[in-house]
C-alpha cells in the first residue's frame, strides 16, 4: 500500500497561500527594481526640477507653505498612486494574456483571500515607492512631517485604492491595449487633476466643485496635510471619502473573484 | 482541386512541371523592400492610433492645464521675456511628444523583433544596412510627426496663434523625429530586454529632453548645466520648433537646423554602421 498524501486541511483562512501569493506579488516588483522603484524616483526628480524651475520664480509660496514644499507631497503620491496600480493592474493582465493565471484561480484560495493578496502586493508597491521619492527628494526638498497620522493613512489608503482600481482594470482588460487606454485616459488625467501640482482654492468655482467630487483630490490633499499641516478641505472628510472609497472598491473586487467576471469560462 | 489533378496526372504516368519563380530584380536600391520595412511599424502605430497619437496629445494637454492652474494668477511672474508662460510652453509639449513617440517607434520595434527573433525576416532579406536604417528611421520619423500634428492640435487653445513659419515647423519636426528615431533604432540594438530599453528612456532620454527647453529658458539652469545643455542638439531642435510656431527663439534658426542635420547624418551613419558590422544581431 503506498502512502497517498493526506489532504492538506486548513482553516478558515489558507494563510500560507495567502502569503505565497503576497510574496510572488512583491518579489515581481522587486526583480525589476530599476523599472518599478528607481525609474518613478527619477521620474519625480524631474517633475520636482521643471516645476521649480519653470514657476519657482512666479510662484513662491501656495496657502503659506514654499512652494517646492507644496509640491512634493503631490508628487509623491502622484507617484505612490500610478505604482500601486500598476502592479496590480499589470500581473493580472499579463496572467491572463499568457494564461497563467490559472495558478492563481485553481489554488485553494477564496476570493476574499485573492482581493488581500494582489491588494497588499500594489499596496506594498506604493509605499516602497513612496518611501524611496521621498528619500531622494529629500536631498532639495525640506519634508517636516506635521501629521504623521494623516500622512501615513492616506499613504496606506491610496495605495490601496489604486491596487483596488488596478485590480478591476486588469480583470476587466482583455488585452494589454485595454489597460494602457485605462491608465492613458483615466488614471493618469485624475492624477494629474487632483491638486498634484497646484491648490485647488486658486480654480474657478466651477473646477473647485469638480475637485471634490474627485476621489483622488482627497488622498492628496489628506497627504500634503499630513506633510505640510495645510489642507485645501477638512482632513477628517479625507479621511471618511477614502476609507468608503476603499470599502466599496474592494466589494467589487471581491465580487469579480467570486463571480469570475471575465476570469472564468 | 490542386490535389485532384496532380492524382491525376500521377496516374496516367505524367509528372507537373513546375516552374520556379524567377528571381526578383531590382535596381540599386530596394525600393520597394525599404518601404515594407517602414509600412510595418507606420501601421503599426496607426492601427493603435489611441496609444500612439492621442495618449501623447493628452499628456501634453494636461501638462498645459497643470502649469496654467499651478500659476494661479501669477502670469506676470512667470512670463518667458514678453510671452506668456504658456504660450512659451506649448510648443515645447508639441517637440515632446514628437520626440518620445519617435524614440519609442524604433526603440520598441527594434526590441520586439529581436526578442521575437523576427529580425531574422530582415536581416535575411536582401535589404542593404543604408535600407533597414532608412526603413526604420522614416517610419519613426512619420510616427513622431504624426504624433506631433495630433499634440499641436490638442494644445490649439494654447498657442497664440496660427503656424508662424509652416516650413521651419515641420523641417525641425522631421530632423527632430529623424534624430530620436536614430537613438532608438541604436538603443535598441544595444538593448537585450525590455529592462534596458525602457531604462535608456527613463533615464537617459526623458531627463534630456525634459531638461533642453521644454518647459523652460535654458537660462534658468544653474551654471555649469546651462552651459551643458547649449551643447545639446536637441535643444536647437526643440528651440527650432518653438521659432516655427509662434516665431521666438533663443537661437538663430538657420544654425540650429544645421546643428540638427549634421547630429542626424552623425547619427545615421553610426546606425549605418551597427547594421553593417551585424552588432548584436549577427554572431
């Protein structure tokens, strides 16, 4: 009689495969470390260069605070953001395109558990990005952290939301033309138009009314608040917008797994 | 049908005949070979038209809204001599666009087929070095103008007013777009991953071109770099565009297209060169 293998038996929570799939998420990232951790601090290097040295002379200070100090937050999120949803959003297209994905359905793994583990991998993608620009800015840029709370939230929330939306771009996408078009015409427009770069109190009424309907205005502003102890709208409304946000967002996700929208056959 | 008759002819003892094709000829320069090379990646990015030519029409236009609101009301300040910022800005955006839509053209294509192996197709065919380098090179060069027209349409708002010099627009246009095409078409033959071509763009020719006028006067540069970046062509190609559409310049024109053209030939003849040697193509 030969030995056949037991069954593995888990228990509520398959922890192991959860966290095999956390790793495989990060260890995607960091294997191309260049791409997905230098390149964005190089990237915002430059924004931080034009910026000063395009309206530095004009602009000097924006609600109090120099301006250089006011856009540094912006864009370290602006680049926190465009990471966390790039991991997310780009393993899950490129495992269905090559087809691999099935490694990661068939597993014991609920949809619950599947949600955690590309969502915490994005997330962990942001906040290593976010760490790193803001270790290289910190070279010309004064980074006084008045809030640390409110910074490491919406640091931590907007990390997450933006693996959420990668998420469902991703499973959404059919082809990588897709998700380029998502990023193209979506992500990248609300990164840009949240207050990255400027305060929103200095817009047309009208633009300002837009700005708060705008879920990526709040992680900014909520973060710079964080960094700099000015806000263009109440902190603690940031804070409930993005706590929803991410509430609702991960139903979806969840709800995609657990119906195998476009996923499954 | 094609079977049926060769059955036939079989059975009655007779075999076909068939003739092979005669040879192709052609005269001194494959004409119509250059011109498939080119045609392959032209459609290419026109087939993805949205990734091609809108995104980067896009981006410009929203690095023009950005800088307009981040002035908020200091216009004064910021204007470039007499020009409102603005103004100064978006013809720069237009070269932006046109030159990383050029690079890219190339330096992915280039990429891409050599980790398909399907540059084999090209290297096998009778296509001289001067073919592929000019096949490659226009299709980037129509690319980046293509992307450029969609760019200077997008930012029309923007712009003071109509073209001031046609001519000078689209003469440094196509020496800028021919110039980026050339430093994919050799970063791509360097390249043998993804990873280093899309760091040569990352860092190498992004921060160039960010940093050659783009967004500001060179004399805003500290020092030692301003005098670095007046050695840069692109600065004379970027500077030439922005004289051909709204008529300032900080260099003379005429010594800014030669600047371009002879970086062109220079670079040409290093492509030239890459392609006759095989470099990393042939063992």
């Amino acid at each position: 009689m030969t030995d056949s293998p037991t069954p593995r038996h888990l228990g509520a929570v398959n922890w192991l495969g959860l966290w095999t799939l956390y790793l495989k998420e990060v260890r995607r990232f960091m294997s191309v470390f260049t791409q997905t951790i230098a390149a964005p601090v190089v990237t915002t290097l430059l924004f931080l260069a034009v910026f000063t040295l395009a309206l530095g002379r004009a602009v000097e200070v924006v609600n109090g605070v120099p301006f250089a100090q006011f856009l540094a937050p912006g864009l370290v999120m602006m680049a926190m953001v465009q990471n966390a949803f790039a991991n997310t959003s780009s393993s899950l297209v490129i495992a269905k395109v090559q087809g691999n994905i099935v490694d990661v359905l068939m597993p014991p793994l609920s949809p619950g558990e599947l949600t955690v583990g590309f969502a915490m991998g994005g997330t962990t993608r942001g906040m290593v990005v976010g760490i790193a620009t803001v270790i290289g800015m910190s070279a010309f840029v004064d980074f006084s952290v008045q809030n640390p709370g409110f910074a490491l939230f919406h640091a931590l929330a907007a990390s997450l939301m933006l693996a959420l939306l990668g998420m469902i771009g991703g499973i959404w996408s059919e082809k990588f033309d897709h998700i380029a078009a998502v990023t193209n015409f979506i992500i990248t427009p609300l990164a840009f138009l949240s207050g990255t770069f400027y305060s929103i109190r200095r817009l047309p009424e009208v633009f300002q009314t837009i700005a708060h309907l705008n879920p990526f205005f709040y992680m900014i502003d909520g973060f710079r608040y964080g960094f700099t102890g000015h806000s263009d709208t109440d902190p603690l409304l940031g804070v409930a917008v993005m706590t929803v946000a991410n509430a609702v967002l991960w139903l979806v996700c969840w709800r995609m797994f657990a119906t195998g929208y476009k996923l499954k056959a | 049908m094609l079977e049926n008759v060769r059955y036939r002819l079989q059975a009655e003892g007779l075999t076909p005949v068939i003739a092979p094709p005669a040879p192709r000829r052609f005269g001194r320069v494959n004409w119509l070979g250059a011109w498939t090379v080119c045609r392959r990646d032209l459609q290419r990015n026109i087939q993805e038209w949205s990734t091609s030519f809108l995104a980067p029409a896009l981006q410009s236009l929203l690095f023009a809204v950005v800088f307009g609101f981040a002035l908020g009301g200091a216009d004064a300040a910021a204007r470039v001599g007499d020009l409102d910022y603005v103004a100064f800005l978006a013809p720069g955006l237009v070269a932006y666009a046109l030159l990383e839509r050029a690079f890219e053209t190339t330096a992915f294509s280039i990429v891409y087929d050599k980790l398909e192996r399907m540059i084999n197709d090209i290297i096998g065919a009778p296509l001289t070095p001067g073919e592929i380098v000019a096949g490659y090179a226009l299709a980037a060069t129509g690319t980046g103008m293509l992307a450029g027209a969609a760019t200077f349409l997008a930012l029309l708002p923007f712009l003071p007013g109509p073209p001031h010099s046609i001519v000078a627009t689209l003469a440094f246009g196509a020496a800028g777009a021919l110039m980026l095409g050339l430093i994919g078409l050799a970063g791509g033959l360097w390249a043998y991953k993804w990873d280093h071509i899309s760091g040569i763009e990352t860092f190498v020719v992004v921060p160039i071109v960010y940093m050659s006028g783009v967004f500001f006067p060179l004399d805003r540069l500290p020092g030692a770099l301003h005098v670095v970046a007046t050695y840069n062509p692109l600065y004379y190609v970027i500077d030439g565009m922005r004289w051909g559409l709204i008529g300032r310049a900080g260099t003379d024109p005429l010594g800014g297209f030669a600047v371009a053209a002879a970086t062109d030939l220079a670079l040409w003849a290093l492509c030239w060169v890459l392609f006759h040697i095989g470099y990393k193509l042939k063992p």
